[in-house]
C-alpha cells in the first residue's frame, strides 16, 4: 500500500483531478454500477486526457501499483476498481468524433453508450472504441443496423 502523501505527488503531473481517500468526494468517487462492491483505491484519477492516462500508467509502474482502468464502471465484477492501487478513471475522455466522408468514428474510452447515442445516424464503422459498445454481439441499439460492432473496429489505442 502507498502512502498517501505520495500517491498526492501524481497529482502534479495531471491536468485531470485526482482524488484521495481524505477527500469529501471519495465515497462518491470509488462507487460502481454494482453497488454490492466495496473497494477502497489509494487514488481516483479522473484523466483529462492521453497524457493523463500516460501519467499514471508510468506513476503505477515506477511506484509498482495496482491499476485499474474504468471506463463506464459497469463490469459487475468490479474490474473497474481495485483496493490499495490506482484508478484511472476514463469518464471525462468521452469525446465522439465523426467522420462522415470516411464513415468512420472515433469514440474515446470513457464514451458510454448513452453519450454515442446522439451521433447514431452517421455511426457506421467505429475507428476506436473500449468497454460497452465493443462487444455486445448486435444487441447494442445500432445493432440491427450495422450488425456487431466488433468486427467494425479498425483500431484501438
Ligand atoms: C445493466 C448492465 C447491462 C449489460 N448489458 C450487456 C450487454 O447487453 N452485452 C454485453 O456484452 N455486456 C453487457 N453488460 C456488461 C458490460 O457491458 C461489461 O461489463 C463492460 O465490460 C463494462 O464496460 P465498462 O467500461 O463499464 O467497464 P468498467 O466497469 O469501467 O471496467 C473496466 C474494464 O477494464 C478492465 N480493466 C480494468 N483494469 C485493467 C487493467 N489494469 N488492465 C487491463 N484491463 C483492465 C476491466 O476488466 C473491465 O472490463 C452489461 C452490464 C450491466 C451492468
């Protein structure tokens, strides 16, 4: 387990909010879908963006955390969270960009499947996606549409 005044160092080295186990939005911070689960990180970093996630990435190695990525925290399991190690929380990198004269999309790992909604029409070929929308087999709503997404996606980050 790490200290807490030395998990705060990272925070320096993000754009994004990271928060501790001392702060009032803790509790808040560390719930999932799944009420049932309780874990309890050493921090919660909401990531502003790819050099956040990389921020942390490295802070984890170097300081041999535990990490766990969470995009819309809907695993039931939990796999979102972990105790006593770091949380690189995705849900601020939601962006959705379109491209209509490649058809493609461009979905960032935050992105849940109610934020991707509202660009449905032109959604045809995703560039790049992660958690919900990536494997549902056609069951997502644009599934009958456009079949699974799965074999759609061209690459990811
Ligand atoms: C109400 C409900 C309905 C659902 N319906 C469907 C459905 O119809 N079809 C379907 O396919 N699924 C369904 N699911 C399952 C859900 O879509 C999957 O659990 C999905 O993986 C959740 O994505 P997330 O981004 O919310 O994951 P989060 O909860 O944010 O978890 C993060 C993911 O990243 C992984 N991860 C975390 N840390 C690491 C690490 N260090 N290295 C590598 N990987 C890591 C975890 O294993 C986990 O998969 C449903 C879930 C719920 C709660």
């Amino acid at each position: 387990m790490i200290a807490e005044e030395t998990i705060s160092q990272l925070a320096t080295s993000l754009r994004g909010r990271l928060v501790e186990p001392h702060d009032a939005e803790y509790d808040a911070s560390r719930r999932v879908h799944n009420g049932m689960i309780h874990k309890h990180p050493a921090g919660i970093a909401y990531c502003a963006d790819v050099a956040d996630v990389m921020a942390c990435v490295n802070y984890a190695r170097e300081h041999h955390l535990l990490v766990a990525v969470r995009g819309g925290g809907h695993s039931a399991a939990g796999m979102g969270l972990c105790d006593d190690g770091l949380v690189i929380d995705l849900s601020q990198m939601n962006g959705v960009y379109v491209d209509p004269n490649t058809k493609t999309v461009r979905v960032e790992g935050g992105c849940t499947l109610g934020q991707a909604r509202p660009r449905d029409a032109r959604l045809r070929r995703p560039s790049a996606q992660r958690h919900r929308l990536d494997h549902r087999r056609g069951r997502h709503y644009p599934g009958r549409r456009v079949g699974p997404l799965h074999p759609q996606v061209r690459a990811v980050d």
